[in-house]
C-alpha cells in the first residue's frame, strides 16, 4: 500500500525536515577550499593518467582514462555520502569497522587474486580491487574510535592494546606481501597515538621499539637465517643503498625514473615528445612511477603544480584538527592527514631516488580505482569533520 504525503505521520514528517535542514547546514558548512582542492586534483589526475596512459594501448589510447572516470564516478558518489555522515556514527561502530578490516584481509590471503609475486586483491566481475587500499581509512576510524573511547584510562594500556589492534591488519597486509601499504597503516598508527595525546617520552621509545625491529628484519635475522623479507624486496633496498650498483637490473627501475624526471625540464616535453614514457623506458610509469612520467610530460611546473594542489589539502586537514567537535574526529583527521602525505612523501621520494620503492601509488594521480576512490571516500570524511566542527564563534555543531 502507498502512503501519500498527506497521510504521513507527523513524526516522519518532522524526521524528514530534519533531515533537510541538517543535509543543508553541511552544505553550507562545506570546507570549500578543500573541495575545490580535491576536485583539482581529480581533475589534474584524470588530465595526467590521459597523457601518460595514451600510447599503452594500441588502437584505444583512452582505455585507462575511461577505466579512470568510471572509478572517479563511484568515487565521488562515496565522496558525497561520507561528507554526510556524522562521525559519530563511525565511532559507535568502531568495533565492527574493525572484524570487517582484519576478515576482509584474511579473504585476501585465502582466496584473494595473486599477481606480481603478491596476493592483494579480489576479483569481481571485469574488476579487481585492493582491500588494503580501503583499509587505510578503516584502520583511522577504528583504531581512533578506541583511542577517544580509552582517553581517560591508563596511557600504558591503552598504547599497547593500540598497538596489537594495530599490528594485526599491518601483518596481514605484510605477509600479501605488500610492504608499502603497511607502513602507511604504521604511519597513521604512529599519528593516532600522537594526536591521542600519547607522551612525548612514549612516542620516542615506540620509535626506538621500531628502529630495533626494522634492524631485527634488515639485518639481525637474515644472520641468523631468518628472512623475512621477498628477494625482489630486498633488492630493492639493496639498490637504493647502492644506485649505482646494478643498472640493467635491480636499479633500473629507479634510474629510469630519475631520467624521466631530469628529461622534463621545466616546461616538460608533452605527450608526444615523452620518449620515456612512450617507449615504456620508464617502467609502470602508470602506477608506482606516475610522478615521473608526469614531470617527464609536464616539467618542473606541472609537477610542482600537483605538490601545491597536495600541499593545499593537507592544510585544511592539519586546520581540521583545530576545530574538530571531539577527540574522535580530531584524531581521524590527523590520522588520514598522516597517511595522505605519508604516501606522497614515499611515492614522490623513490621517484627522484630518495626513499626505496615500496610500490605506494600516488594520490589522484596513479591508475588504480581502489587507490582513487578510497581517498576520495576519505576526503568526504575530513568534510563531514569540517561541517560539524566547532566554528570559533558559539554556533552549536550538528547531531
């Protein structure tokens, strides 16, 4: 049977003007210059990934761009929906954000796709998308929904319960294995605890426990016969250690990106003239090498046009934290912050030589729909923060 409005019940008639008014207060409430940010950078990446994807697919040079604008459709409609949650809603459910992140890396390692030495992803239908990207949101929210439920109990407790709430999704992402990812989660763990306002002589022993432990991994144990490490991981550290040592092979990769770079000058030298892209010289200049493929087309301007548009969002996220309601949301928006620059400073770096490759894509800008859509889920989340937040002048947050 259908109900008209007219018979509608006052109590669903009022829950529906509520609604109304509350979805237009976050409208106007919008951090409009972080969302003019990400829409640049939306926009800016799909720009890229046309250039550097154009001659990767004889007779269909728009396959990965088109692939990219479907992914960027369902990214942005994820986008919309996180920027009217309340925040609060994350936080009740932090429990079950978490069962949902560990089981669904446990899928990955038992029957998820393999490919490239690693088990990351999960077919479905003509798709495949990486879990591990997602969860670098998920672990924020619940790990962070934690911290704010514990900040009156003792540090001691809390910090360690953190850590092996933390420990379990990075171990599972390790042993895919995909060591760029879990960092990231180590990276936004680290940045949960410090915004949870965790002591600065806890934060420096945390860091002492992890130096000894990248020791144990790097050196101890592989004396001893134990190694926990990939051989193509290890020569990846091998050759950023030394650069110079095996050009044709384990450095290749990193030499050819540092060329690409070096090659676009200031102005860049467009899509035709980008040899090293063109000629795949440049090895996955679509996905872990985008950056160089991109100053490789664009230059100094365009590459630096990109860390500013970068250097804008990480602005308004650091910004949040300052007028964030609660200690959950405050904690979120460091936490994702963290893990956004964390990845640009990996990707960037081991493009230009200064960090070892880890395989992090770069935001926005590498081919990838689990990449793009998670971040801008993210993105939406850091908004609903914004609408909700303290305003500095009395006006009361939304519920």
């Amino acid at each position: 049977m259908i109900t008209s409005a007219r018979t509608r019940s006052p109590r669903a008639h009022d829950l529906e003007r509520s609604e109304r008014a509350e979805l237009g207060l976050v409208i106007r409430r919008f951090d409009w210059v972080l969302f003019a940010a990400t829409a640049a950078l939306l926009a800016y990446g799909l720009w890229a990934i046309a250039g550097i994807t154009q001659h990767d697919v004889p007779g269909n040079p728009r396959y990965f761009v088109s692939r990219q604008i479907i992914f960027a459709g369902v990214g942005i409609a994820g986008f919309c929906v996180t920027s009217l949650i309340d925040t609060d809603l994350y936080q009740r459910a932090h429990r079950v954000i978490y069962a949902g992140l560990a089981g669904v890396m446990v899928i990955v390692l038992v029957a998820g796709a393999a490919a490239r030495h690693s088990r990351r992803w999960i077919d479905i239908g003509p798709f495949r998308f990486q879990p591990s990207e997602f969860g670098k949101l998920l672990i924020v929210l619940a790990i962070a929904g934690f911290l704010a439920e514990r900040s009156r109990k003792g540090e001691r407790r809390t910090v360690i319960t953190a850590l092996g709430l933390g420990a379990g999704p990075t171990l599972l992402v390790f042993i895919q294995p995909d060591l760029g990812t879990a960092l990231v989660f180590v990276a936004a763990l680290v940045a949960l605890l410090f915004c949870a306002g965790i002591r600065w002589g806890t934060m420096l022993a945390l860091g002492a426990a992890f130096g000894a432990f990248v020791l144990a991994v790097l050196w101890l144990l592989p004396a001893a016969g134990v190694r926990l490490l990939h051989d193509y991981q290890v020569a990846r550290l091998t050759g950023f250690l030394h650069p110079g040592h095996d050009p044709s092979g384990s450095t290749y990769n990193v030499t050819q990106s540092i060329t690409s770079v070096g090659a676009g000058g200031l102005s860049g030298r467009g899509v035709a003239g980008a040899t090293q892209t063109t000629l795949n010289y440049l090895p996955e200049h679509a996905t872990d090498f985008a950056f160089a493929a991109l100053s490789e087309q664009r230059g100094f301007m365009g590459a630096a046009f990109l860390l500013v548009l970068y250097l804008v969002v990480v602005w308004r996220g650091l910004r949040l934290m300052n007028q964030a309601r609660d200690s959950f949301a405050m904690i979120v928006a460091g936490g994702i912050v963290v893990a956004f620059v964390f990845q640009v400073f990996v990707n960037v770096g081991m493009n230009i030589g200064i960090a070892p490759i880890t395989g992090i894509p770069l935001p926005f800008v590498s081919v990838g729909g689990s990449s793009l859509i998670s971040n801008l889920l993210a993105m939406g989340v850091l908004q609903s923060i914004h609408a909700r937040g303290r305003t500095g002048r009395g006006r009361r947050p939304l519920r």
